[in-house]
C-alpha cells in the first residue's frame, strides 16, 4: 500500500456522527497525486490556454471639425493587423482582441485591412459577386475560394471566442478604447499582451480648441497649431496594465535613424519588445529590438504569399512564453 494511500489516514471514529468531517492535508495530497493527468494540463500551467492578446491596427484620424468633414489621416492599410491576427490565433492564445481603424464616415466602407480579408479585392461586392437572375446572385468562380475562406475562417474565429472585434476611427477614440481594453486586462497579469501596430497619431487637435462647424474658405490660408498626443505606452506598463507583456512598433523612413529610435522607445517606455520597420520595406523584414539584441525577421520568398508577420509572431509568442515562465518562478 503506498504510504501517501487513504488506507494510511484510518477513518475518524466518530465518521458516523454529524458533524461535518475535517479532510487533511494528506489526503487532498493523496486526491492530487492519484488522480489521472489532466488533458491539457500544460497548457493550463503556462497559462497560454488563458492568454489574451490585444492587437492594434491601422492608422488614427485627427478631426480638424467638431462636426467632422475634414481630418487629418496617415498611411496605414492595417495589413499589419490583419495579418498578425490571423497567425495569433493560430498560436497559443485563447482570444485576440482586435481594435482597428475604421471608415471616418459611415458612408464609405473600407478603414483598414481586416483579418481573413486580405486576399480579397478592394471592393469585393462589386468584384466578388455576379447577378444571375432578378433575384439571385452568386460569387464568381474566381474568387469562390477566397470568399469562402474568409467567411468560415473568421465566423469560426469569432464564434468560437477566438476573435473581437473593437472599431475606432479617431485618435480620441484609439486612446480611450486602449485604456479599456488594458484596465480591464490587467486581471489577466503577465497573460495579457499589447501587440501596439497601430500607426497612431503624435499631433492632435484638442477636442476643446476645435471649430465646431466646417472651417470655411472664406477667412483665407488655415494657419492651425497642432497640440502633441499624450505619450501613453508609459502609462500603459505602469498604471494600465503592469503586468503584461508589452511590444509596441516604430517606423522610420530614414533607416540610419531607425535602430536608435526603436531602443529608446524601448527603453524611455519600458517595452518588452520594438519591432522596428522602415515604410518601403515594412512587408519584408522588421527588426525585433529587446534588451537582451536584436533579431531581424524575414518574409519567406521561397514561399508564395508568405507574410513576415508568421515568423514575426513565432518569434513575439516565444519571448511572452518566456516571459511567463520567468516570472512564475
Ligand atoms: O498598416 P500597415 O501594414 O500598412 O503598416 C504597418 C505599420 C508600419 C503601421 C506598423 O508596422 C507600425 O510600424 N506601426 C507603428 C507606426 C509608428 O507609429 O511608428
């Protein structure tokens, strides 16, 4: 008989009597010890069956108007996102919380690439689809693949919890919607991770200072000043969300300036990561800047449509793994 077996703990004398009966230490050792292992226990104790991953994309408007017809934009597709979501669910995390950019007016439809979707047209229901009759309409063959694709891919992601999907347009939004998402992920401790792509916006016009109506022509050159954004990704390590495991981006055009940029963002906003990428090149290769070096990823040419995004999240679900396992120590 094993010396950890209930046999070793004999009954309490008084078993029978109603008094509720007091388990010892032994025997909940005993319960744990014996009891068959759990399927996917280990998931469960790296913590990645809990792991939550808040994901921005695509650029911020800046609203010269109250009453907006006017903003100031940047050059973001959102590709980035897009791409990095769909490898990120993929990976070992539960849920991936997607905030993207989208359409400053409800009247025009696309605001950035949304995951699923990047293999379709820029206007996919006039591409996509043909009438065959009065009251019917079919997708064309050509894009049959592509549509179906997109459609069970992302209807599983977000029925099976997989994805949500959290909409901003302008940097007032942005801002808000991310302190949030990172208070109310701050339970999740070093579970939770920021993947900052979003091309936000440095300069704004407060919403106090702004013109209510449409600017008008009439009064001659517009000479604006613009106020600076609040840098947050302080805050966010901080106060937000202390605990998680944080990467924010950097793009340069100037490549001789890049490296630098992408280590003091690193180091004045306590990032575990800067991936670090130059406009032209963005889609081939990113540097990934920590304390520890550099590494530099690469798209896969040997591969058709191959993305730098599927080694760049390799790489990032590693270092958060580690992460994790660091600070369960
Ligand atoms: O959205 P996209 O795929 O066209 O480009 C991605 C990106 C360049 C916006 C992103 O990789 C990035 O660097 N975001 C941060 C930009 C910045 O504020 O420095």
């Amino acid at each position: 008989m094993p010396a950890s077996s209930p046999e070793a703990f004999p009954m309490d004398p008084k078993s029978n009597s109603e008094a509720p009966q007091k388990t010892s230490p032994a025997e909940i050792k005993y319960f744990f010890d014996s009891a068959p292992p759990l399927r996917d226990g280990a998931d469960i104790r790296s913590g990645s069956a809990r792991r939550v991953v808040c994901l921005t994309s695509g650029g911020t408007t800046v609203p010269l108007e109250q009453r907006c017809v006017r903003y100031i934009d940047n050059f973001s597709s959102g590709h980035r996102g897009a791409a990095s979501t769909e490898y990120t669910i993929t990976a070992p995390y539960f849920a991936v919380l997607y905030s993207s950019r989208l359409s400053a007016f409800d009247e025009i439809a696309s605001g950035s690439c949304q995951p699923y979707c990047r293999s379709l047209p820029d206007d996919p229901l006039l591409k996509c689809f043909e009438p065959i009759d009065d009251s019917n309409v079919q997708v064309r063959q050509s894009y049959s693949q592509a549509v179906k694709m997109a459609i069970n891919e992302h209807n599983a992601a977000v029925e099976g919890g997989h994805l949500l999907k959290l909409p901003y347009t302008t940097i007032f939004e942005y801002l808000q919607i991310l302190r949030l998402i990172a208070t109310s992920m701050s339970s999740l401790g070093q579970n939770a991770m920021f993947y900052l792509a979003a091309a936000v916006s440095d300069f704004y016009v407060p919403w106090e200072s702004m013109a209510l109506h449409k600017i008008q022509s009439a009064s001659g050159p517009l000479d604006m000043s613009l106020a600076q954004v609040p840098k947050m990704l302080l805050v966010l390590r901080k106060e937000w969300a202390p605990s998680a495991f944080c990467v924010s981006f950097k793009l340069e055009t100037d490549s001789k300036i890049l490296l630098a940029k992408a280590n003091m963002a690193l180091q004045k906003y306590e990032m575990h990561a800067v991936v670090a990428n130059e406009l032209l090149t963005r889609k081939e290769e990113v540097t990934v800047v920590t304390s520890s070096g550099n590494i530099t990823v690469h798209r896969d040419k040997s591969v058709a449509d191959a993305d730098v995004e599927s080694p760049l999240i390799k790489l990032l679900v590693e270092r958060h793994s580690a992460y994790i396992a660091d600070l369960d120590l």
